[in-house]
C-alpha cells in the first residue's frame, strides 16, 4: 500500500466489540484481567495486554501503529507534547558527565531545556555550527551522548546535512537525533539520511488543524535499547505518554495530513514569492526560494516541497509589531501548521524571556515576523499583508 492508503485503511490491532469503523476512544485508567497470571505477564511485559493508561492504551498503540507503518520505524512512542518527546528522548540518552552537541539555532523550550534544565542535572550543552563539519567534528567527545537537531530551524531556517552529521555520529557510535517538525514524515525519510531517532511535534502538521498537544519519538531501532527503554523507563517512571482522546484526534489528522500538507506548503511558495515583490518587506526566509542558500540542500535532503512557515524581516522591531497589529485576516497565535495562517513576533515572545545577548547568539532578530500559512486563498492572504504593511508605513512617518 502506498503511504496515503495507509494513513487511512490501517486497521486496529483487535476487533472491536461494535464493529466500529472508527478507532474507538478507550477513556479508561486501567484493565482488567482473568487471573493472576495473565496480569502477571501483562505488568512483566511477556504479553502486550495493556494494565495501565500511563504506559499504554488501545486508542494510543493504534495512532503509534499507525505512524509506524507510515514511517517503517521499530517503535514509536506517542507523548503529551512535542516537548515531552524531545525531554523523554533526552533522559534516555544522557547522564551525569555526558554532554549534547548542539546548535545555538533551537525550538527556545528545547534550548532552555538542554542549556538550563538538563545542565542542572550534570549534561553539558555543546553549542556548535551544525553547517560546519570542523565544529561538530571537535565538538563531539568520548562523552558525547547523541548530536541533536532540528532539520529546519525555527526561525532561522537553518538546513545541516543529515548525512554529514550521521558519518560522525555513527563514527562515534552515537545516536543522530532530528526534531523534524517542519516537514512531515510522510515526505521524506529521516533514516535513509541516517537519523536514528526523530522528534515530532503532532501539534503542528498531524494534528488536524491545531486540535491538541502532542509529540512522537520514533525510533529506527539503530540506538540499542532505547525504544525499549522509552516504554520501560521513561513512560512508567516520567508519566508523559498521550491521552487517548488526543490520539483519536491526530489518528484522524493524520488521514488528512497528506492533502493539507500539499495545499499549506504550495500556498507558502506562492507566497513567499509574490511577498519579495513588496518593498516594506527587506527579506523573505523560505528554503523553497530558490536564492535561498539551503534552498539545493533542502530539495536533495526533503524533496519539492519546503514546508509552510516563512519569515520576513522588516524595517525595525516597531515595523514588525504594528504589522502585526494591523493584521485583520491573519492570526495573531504562535503555533505552526494550523488551518489558519497564524503571525507572531518571534523575539517578543517565543524567545521573550531570554536576554538581549542570547537572542543575538540564537540569531532571532527583532526584525523578523514568522508566518505559519494555512489553507487559505493566498489572494486574500497577500491582501491582508499588503494592507498590514501599508498602515504601518503610514504612521511611521508621522
Ligand atoms: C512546537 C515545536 C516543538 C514543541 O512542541 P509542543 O508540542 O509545543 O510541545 C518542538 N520543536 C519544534 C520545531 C516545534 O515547532
């Protein structure tokens, strides 16, 4: 079966008792047994009866499954955020004395968490050029835990090459982890280009249009143990897997990821486009531009497609607020890949709360606007900046 046949027509591991067509939701805590053995065996991992919600349920294994088959993975672990699976992943991997090589151009709760939380702990942050060869290459030590990044970053769009970085990995034998929410797995395959573990946040693209919070890790079984130690460990001992009602709503997001998807990554070329023919706008960021300089790598690594979110720098850091005060279709939310298009001030918010001097070391400008494009018409999209920009003009020069 081809992947789109599949986000739809993967069946459920057991009959259900109605024959719903659906995936039922299961709201339950917990399962009953017959005897004592077979509750035995469940809680002991020698059969897969689920006993307990916080480390499995029917309605989550479905979604899991699902994903699996899409993604040809060994294991998949469904959790409550895209967060809880980039902090789950993590205290698997590292320890006391290890350290991450990193880069500076980070998701800003991935940064603080790898900068300040797991540094309180005893794992070191090592911050390097992930573009540059050299710096990873004398980055990485004997305590190097795994290389983690995003493929994609956010806002810089930032593009490393995979297959770079897993040469040194695998040279090391460690683990290359990729948070690739930019770009749905259902268009590239991470592993072929040596990921060994990836990160997605379902709150963005698989989500079905911003429904609800979740993330998946998604293990090509190239990392001994660690899907094993994902379920046996992290989930019993840091209890942050996936609700079942929000698997059902990503179990029918994912159905529908493949046609938004092509609509909300065509729309953001159009876009992206027709938004450098505006003078007020200094800069449109989108690898799918083909003066991008990522742009080749991109294509090579990702394929046609580039994604749905841009960014554009302005004349100044007032430019950008009353764009986006003045923005009258256009939402003012962070989140990506909603039905909607959504505008934020990246600085001001996202990255708020960090000082002057670490927003210029993680490249996040006062300048820059960040669009996530949705599914609309972009005529009515490209009205609305155009009227955005032309008010903002106006009153600057008052
Ligand atoms: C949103 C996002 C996250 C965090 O996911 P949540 O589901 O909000 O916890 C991590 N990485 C990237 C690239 C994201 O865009």
């Amino acid at each position: 079966m081809k992947k789109q046949t599949k986000a739809i027509h993967t069946r459920f591991q057991r009959q259900d008792a109605y024959e719903s067509l659906s995936m039922p939701v299961y709201h339950t805590a917990a399962y009953e047994f017959d005897n004592a053995d077979s509750m035995s065996d469940a809680f002991c991992g020698r059969t897969d009866s689920p006993d307990y919600s916080r480390v499995m349920n029917p309605t989550v294994t479905f979604f899991e499954n699902k994903v699996k088959s899409l993604t040809g993975a060994t294991e998949v672990i469904a959790l409550s955020s895209g967060m809880a699976a980039i902090s789950n992943t993590l205290f698997s991997v590292a320890a006391a004395g290890k350290n991450i090589v990193t880069s500076r151009h980070l998701f800003g709760n991935t940064y603080s968490l790898i900068t300040g939380t797991l540094s309180r702990f005893g794992v070191s942050p090592r911050l390097c050029d992930l573009t540059d060869i050299r710096s990873v290459e004398s980055a990485v030590d004997g305590d190097t835990c795994c290389i983690y990044l995003e493929i994609i970053t956010n806002p810089q769009m930032e593009v490393a090459d995979l297959q770079v970085l897993s040469n040194i990995a695998r040279e090391k034998g460690i683990p290359l982890i990729a948070d690739t929410t930019l770009i749905p797995f259902t268009e590239f395959s991470s592993h072929s280009l040596g990921v060994d573990i990836e990160i997605v946040s379902s709150t963005k693209y698989l989500s079905g249009g911003a429904t609800s919070i979740g993330g998946l890790v998604i293990d090509y079984g190239t990392c001994p143990g660690f899907g094993k130690r994902m379920r046996t460990e992290m989930l019993l001992n840091l209890g942050a897997y996936m609700t079942p009602h929000v698997a059902y709503m990503q179990t029918i997001g994912l159905e529908t990821l493949n046609a938004r998807y092509h609509v909300q990554s065509a729309n953001a070329a159009m876009l992206a486009g027709r938004l450098r023919a505006l003078p007020a706008i200094r800069y449109v960021n989108y690898v799918g531009l083909e003066d991008n300089p990522y742009h080749a790598l991109a294509q090579r690594q990702f394929g046609p497609t580039a994604g749905a979110m841009i960014t554009i720098d302005l004349e100044s850091r007032n430019a950008c607020i009353s764009f986006i005060n003045n923005l009258k279709l256009i939402r003012r939310a962070t989140n990506l890949f909603d039905n909607k298009t959504l505008a934020i001030h990246p600085a001001s918010t996202i990255f708020g709360l960090f000082t002057d001097a670490q927003r210029r070391d993680m490249d996040v400008k006062d300048t820059t606007v960040r669009i996530s494009v949705g599914l609309e018409d972009t005529d009515d999209l490209l009205e609305d900046i155009v009227q955005a920009l032309g008010d903002q003009s106006c009153k600057s020069h008052h």
